[in-house]
C-alpha cells in the first residue's frame, strides 16, 4: 500500500474523510461498549513533540493503546532532535524503528521535510500553519450532533491561527461557508492558509455579522504558541471579539459553540457560553481520540470492513 501523509487535511479527499468519520462513529461505540478492539497489535507509534501539548499527546497515546499497539514519546529537549540533527536524518532512522509517526511542531516545513524522507506514515500534530486533526475531530462533532455540514455556515471569531487555516481548506473539501471575523492585522492570508480557493469564506469587521445565522460559532485562544511575546498587544486588539451570549443570540438558535481548547474564559469566550447548553467542546475534546484512531488504522491498514 502507498505511504499515505496527513499533514494537511486536504490530504485526504472528502471520501477518504467521510469513511473517517463512519469509522470513527464505529470505533467510538466500541470503546462506549468497552469491546476490545486491536487492529494495531504490534504496531509503534513515535510522538515528536516541539510544542506543549494536553489533547494531542493524551489522545494519540491512549488511543494507540486502545487500538493494540505502542507509543515511544520523543521530545525535542531530551533527544538529538533538539541538538541541531537534521530532520531528514532524523526521518531516515525514526522510520525504520516504528510503523507510524506523529509531530508536533513550529514550521510546517519541518513535518513536510520530514515526511520526504519517512518510510512510514506521518501525521500533524499541530504546525504553526494547521492543525488537521483538530478539524478533523470537530467535524465529526459536529456530524454527530447536527448531521451533513455541508452547506452550512460557519463563523470564526478571533486570529486566523493555524485553527482556523485548517477550517478553511475543510470548507474547500466539504462545500461549507465559513465567516471569518479578525481584528485589523490579523485577516487571513489566502496563501499562508493554502487555500486553492477564496469562495468558501467571507470576511467581517464586526464579529456579530460573522455570527448572524451561523450553524457553528467557533474560536480560539488569542495567543497561540510561540506568540506570547505580543500577548498583551493581542488582548488589546481583540477586545471585542470575545463570544459571549450577547454574540452567540446572532446566530441560530440551535447553532453549536466550538473551541479546541485550552481555554481563557473571560477572554476569547464567556464562562456562560463555554459551560452553556450551545456548547460541545467536551464532546469535541473527546471526539479527537476517536477520529484519530480511525485515522491511524486507515493510514496504516487502509479501508476496513464497516460493521
């Protein structure tokens, strides 16, 4: 089988994802139904990790474990990685000792110069430009509690992070608007996003015409990694875009609230919407585990048989 990448969410086609989240749907029942499932025994998964992480390496490491197989964590301060070894080299080795890869990093470049050189699978964890698994879980959250996303509006408060990057070329994919709503500097960058097209989204100074009639309300902390030196010159700026009741009551009244978490309550999202009824951010943190122990198993032992 061709070694298959998912660096890019758009690496995957719209069917290779919808069978995703049909396998996720399965394979969550199962671990709800506390049945064994072990497709993976005796396969190793290696975590790379050059940024902090709660979600990420808590979900690829027990769900590795859930589908029968291993996990070797390697961070970046206490390997060769983080001693100036080039990522190539690094590739070369790491490949041949573990059947799946996955990295969390700064510049996408490194997990794609990575991947050039790896024999085995790699997966995103996070890059300063995208986060698919992070939409990837979100949408299969988003299916589970409100069916087909397609058509659907999606509204984007906040910075034009990787997060948001990611929602972008999903709504290329799955044929969704999303309204993107920044303060001024930090618009979306269509070429930075990796967009083929900009028809699937629209841009709003005030984040309440952003929400209005939005299916989904999602966002975001104000400060990503590696950008904490301008935390204060960001809280400053997007003062008054933080989703509060007062935002949400614009968009439909069975519209749902996302956030891929960690979040600063009283900053990019009221406590009152956060713990509200709207929200699914729990389903959504859990969602994670599941949609990536669909994505190993496809990228490791393509389609399955769906029960």
């Amino acid at each position: 089988m061709q070694i298959k990448h998912f660096l890019k969410i758009n690496d995957l086609t719209r069917k290779e994802l919808e069978y995703l989240f049909e396998r996720a749907r399965w394979i969550k029942n199962e671990f709800k139904q506390y049945r064994r499932y072990w497709p993976l025994t005796d396969r190793t998964l290696a975590m790379i990790f050059d940024k902090n992480s709660t979600r990420t390496r808590l979900s690829f490491e027990a769900g590795m474990y859930q589908l029968g197989g291993n996990v070797v964590y390697l961070s970046t301060r206490d390997t060769q990685l983080g001693r100036g070894e080039p990522v190539e080299d690094a590739a070369q080795v790491v490949s041949r000792m573990v059947d799946i890869v996955i990295i969390r990093t700064y510049e996408h470049s490194i997990i794609e110069r990575f991947a050039e050189y790896s024999r085995v699978p790699v997966i995103n964890g996070l890059t300063d430009e995208y986060h698919p698994c992070q939409i990837l879980g979100d949408i299969f959250t988003y299916i589970e509690h409100r069916g087909n996303i397609t058509g659907k509006t999606i509204a984007w408060i906040g910075d034009s992070n990787n997060v948001c990057n990611t929602w972008l070329q999903a709504a290329e994919i799955f044929d969704f608007n999303v309204h993107v709503s920044t303060p001024p500097g930090y618009e979306v960058e269509p070429e930075r996003a990796g967009l083929y097209s900009t028809d699937y989204y629209e841009e709003f100074s005030c984040p309440h015409d952003a929400v209005k009639n939005a299916d989904l309300v999602t966002t975001d902390v104000w400060t990503s990694m590696g950008f904490e030196a301008e935390e204060e010159a960001r809280k400053d700026a997007f003062a008054d875009f933080c989703v509060d009741e007062e935002m949400m009551s614009y968009a439909k009244k069975d519209a749902l609230f996302m956030h891929c978490l960690p979040a600063h309550r009283g900053e990019e999202v009221a406590a009152e919407v956060l713990d509200g009824p709207q929200s699914v951010v729990w389903d959504e943190a859990e969602n994670r585990l599941h949609a990536q122990k669909a994505l190993m198993e496809y990228l490791l032992l393509g389609k399955v048989k769906i029960n």
